[in-house]
C-alpha cells in the first residue's frame, strides 16, 4: 500500500512541476492561461498594440487594502504585481477623456450603463464587498477602469477602483 501512495506522490509532483514549466514557458511567449470566472477564454496571447477601449488586457490590481482583503479572501492570488497581486484579465471600459460614475446601481461610461454592472454588497461567503464609489469624474491622462465580462463573478474597478497606465501590462486577445 505503502508503494502505491508513493508512485501516487510522486506521479502528482510530476503532474504540478509539469503544468507549472508549462504556464512558465506561455508567458514567456505570450500566452496567458485565463484561471479566473470573470472573463470568457482559457487561452489568451499578448497583443504589441496600445490597449483601446473594450480591448482586454493584463493588469495589476492597485496595491490597496481592498485588494490585499481581496488576497486574503482568495478573490487573486498571489502573483508578480506589486503587493504580490496575481495578474488580472479584464475589458478595459473607460479611458482618458471619458466621464465615469462608479455606484451601487452600476457603473456608467459617458452617461451608459454597463451591462450587470451593479456591485455586489456581499460575496459568495457573505463577506461584504467593499463598495468603490465615483461620481462623474472625467478620467485624467493615467485613469482607466476595469470590467470583467461575468461581473457577478468579477472582482473588478468596482471594488478596487480606478487603475493607472502603469498598470496596464499589456493588450490581449483570446486564441
């Protein structure tokens, strides 16, 4: 039995050192593997463009409290941003020149509603969510906010808030 739980052990740390080179050598290629339920797409490459409106890109959520709570509650891992944030694939729905209101009611771009935009007041756990708030704020030339395209499931700029350029990894695509 003894030999069986070992083969077993042994067989898994394969299996993890495995997955990990693999994960390692995508983004050194440019491929992203999408581990999180708020946006659609498991696999995604790295774009050498300037990220517009409603592209995708890899971001580093602010290093704040809400995210470090955000870590602690297993929302992000850990990962290489600053405050050991894992990195983030969302839409990016606003950029500089745009005015945005950030309520409970829902997030709006330039008057618009985004679609489920609504904030949760709890999580899955019945943990209350922090609630970021912006009213008609016109985003200055390092302003940008975030979205995830299943935003019952997102943890997003309605929670951490606004982002900045330096932020902003890099533009994506799905494959």
């Amino acid at each position: 039995m003894k030999s069986v739980f070992k083969w077993g052990a042994i067989i898994t740390v394969v299996i993890l050192i495995a997955v990990n080179l693999g994960i390692a050598a995508g983004n050194y290629l440019g491929i992203y593997f999408n581990t999180s339920h708020s946006v659609d797409g498991l696999l995604f490459k790295s774009v050498n463009e300037q990220p517009k409106r409603n592209d995708y890109v890899l971001a580093c959520p602010p290093p704040n409290p809400v995210t470090q709570t955000a870590k602690e509650r297993h929302y992000i891992t850990y990962g290489p941003c600053p405050g050991d944030f894992e990195y983030l694939i969302k839409k990016l729905v606003a950029v500089p020149g745009d005015t945005v209101t950030v309520t409970t009611n829902g997030m709006y771009v330039n008057g618009q509603k985004l679609v489920g935009s609504e904030q949760r007041k709890v999580d899955g756990k019945g943990a209350p969510m922090n609630l970021y708030e912006l009213h008609n704020h016109v985003l200055t030339e390092d302003e940008y906010l975030l979205f995830g395209d299943n935003s019952a499931k997102s943890f997003d700029s309605r929670y951490f808030g606004l982002v900045t350029k330096s932020s902003l990894i890099k533009k994506i695509e799905r494959l």
